[in-house]
C-alpha cells in the first residue's frame, strides 16, 4: 500500500516539476464544514443518518491558476440495512470515523479567459485531483456494546486453518484513496474567497462497512470459534445462512463524496524561484 501511495504521488507532481521557475508564489490557508456521503454494501441511508465533516487545509499557489495543497478531513459515517427493504433482511449496521490527509492539485483554468464575467462576478470555477491516506474503523452494536469489526473477523478472517484456508485476510483500516472533483470559488477579495466543493473519493478497499464477502462463513466454525463474531456476522435471527449464502459484492470497492462549504485566506507573497 505503502508504494502505491509513493505511485499516486509521483504521478500529481511530477507535472509541475517541470516549473523550474516560479514568478508567482504564496501560501493560502482553508477552513471548512461538509458531510460525508458514503456508498458501499451496507446502505447509509437518507440526510438525517449523515454526520458533519471538519476539513483544514494549507496550500501553496504555485501559478496563478494552480494550488498544490496539504488538505485533512475529520469526519464519520454509518449505514444500515434495515434502511432499505433490498437489504433489510441482512440487518447488518455500522458506524465508523474518518480521518484523512492528502495532497490535492487544483486548477483554476478558465480565470485569466473569463474576462469581463471574472471581474463583474468574482466567480472562478476550479477542478482537482490528488491523493489522500485515510483511516476508518467499523464498529457494530451487541448487547449494548460497541465491537470494533475489524478485529473480531466477521467473514471468517481470523479462523483457524483448521476450518479450511478459503476465508478472506484481515482488511487494513489504512487505506489509499484518489479523490477528484471541482467547485466554484468566490473571490470577496485578492485575499478572502469561499468555495463550493463536491469531492469524490475512490478507494481500493471493499471494507470501509465491514461487508465484501461474496458468501458468509460458515455459521457453525465461526460461533464455535468466537459468538460475538457471529453474532455480528449475521444479525437477523431469522436468517438462515451457509457458506452459499450472499452477503457482499467484493467486485465494487467502496466509495465517498464530500461536499463542503469553506474559507480561504490568501497570503499573497510575490517571489521568483
């Protein structure tokens, strides 16, 4: 995972390595407030089941139309299946917190050409694209306790070999993550601007619900080697499963969009490099 990132990085800035010579350079800082829109296995569900979303950001305008910046995000999420009837009979549900940092590259293409509409609006639209580090962890209610999902193996990934070596490995809850999107900034001034953002985030997990397994383990090995784990696994009472069971969709990875509202300060500093 480690090299992936090193991959992802290399790939946002190597572009602009060829800039040897900057005639336009300062930093700016970000302040903001969204939400979190997950999409995965486990359903999230309607507007009152999402959680706000803190974002801080320190940038550097290396062109006039071009930021390289350092962006972080607290947020959390959750889902549950008894939100839609396509998926209420599984009756998994979750919560999880969200942390993530990155290097985002934005671009402000059309702010020079714009002309007379830039000048009378102060309006700049803008798109990006990065790379961003983020940590979740799922955790499931039982018996008025919270678990941490990840650890307690609900597809079968801690069995011993004993119950056969088919179940899948422990997911990291360190995952890469390539965010893309745009918004429209406001430009109060040369130094205050507001942006509104939509951000999409592709990742290469399948985990960030705790469900991916195209099959549940087999209910039998699984409460014999540990209760809550099963329990967990299969939370209906009612549902009768097996090893032929569906319960995920390993082939899409998880997804999430951030929009946001924020503020940028802009400390300009003229400097050639």
């Amino acid at each position: 995972m480690s090299r992936l990132f090193y991959v992802f990085l290399a790939v946002i800035l190597l572009p602009l390595a060829g800039k040897a010579q900057f005639a336009y350079r300062y930093s700016n800082f970000t302040l903001g407030v969204g939400t979190t829109m997950f999409k995965g296995d486990v359903p999230q569900g309607g507007i009152t089941n999402l959680r706000p979303a803190v974002i801080a950001a320190y940038g550097m305008q290396v062109t006039e139309q071009t930021n390289v910046r350092l962006n972080l995000i607290y947020s959390s999420y959750r889902g549950a299946d008894s939100l839609f009837s396509d998926t209420k009979i599984r009756n998994t549900s979750f919560k999880s917190p969200l942390y993530e940092a990155g290097i985002v590259v934005s671009h402000e293409p059309f702010k020079k050409r714009m002309g007379k509409f830039y000048k009378k609006t102060h309006l700049s639209p803008y798109f990006f694209y990065g790379v961003n580090a983020f940590y979740f962890s799922p955790s499931a209610k039982y018996q008025g306790e919270w678990w941490d999902l990840q650890s307690l193996g609900t597809e079968g990934q801690y069995l011993p070999e004993q119950y056969g070596n088919t179940y899948p490995k422990p997911y990291k809850k360190y995952q890469i993550a390539v965010p893309l999107g745009g918004g429209i900034r406001y430009y109060f001034s040369e130094y205050l601007s507001m942006d509104i953002e939509l951000m999409y985030h592709f990742t290469f997990t399948d985990y960030m619900d705790d469900v991916s397994a195209s099959a549940y383990p087999n209910p039998d090995y699984l409460g014999e080697w540990n209760p809550v784990a099963a329990a967990l696994s299969n939370p209906n009472p009612n549902l009768v499963v097996n090893e032929f069971t569906v319960r995920g969709n390993p082939k899409k990875k998880d997804t999430y969009l951030t929009p946001s509202l924020s503020l940028t300060y802009h400390l300009k500093q003229r400097q050639s490099w």
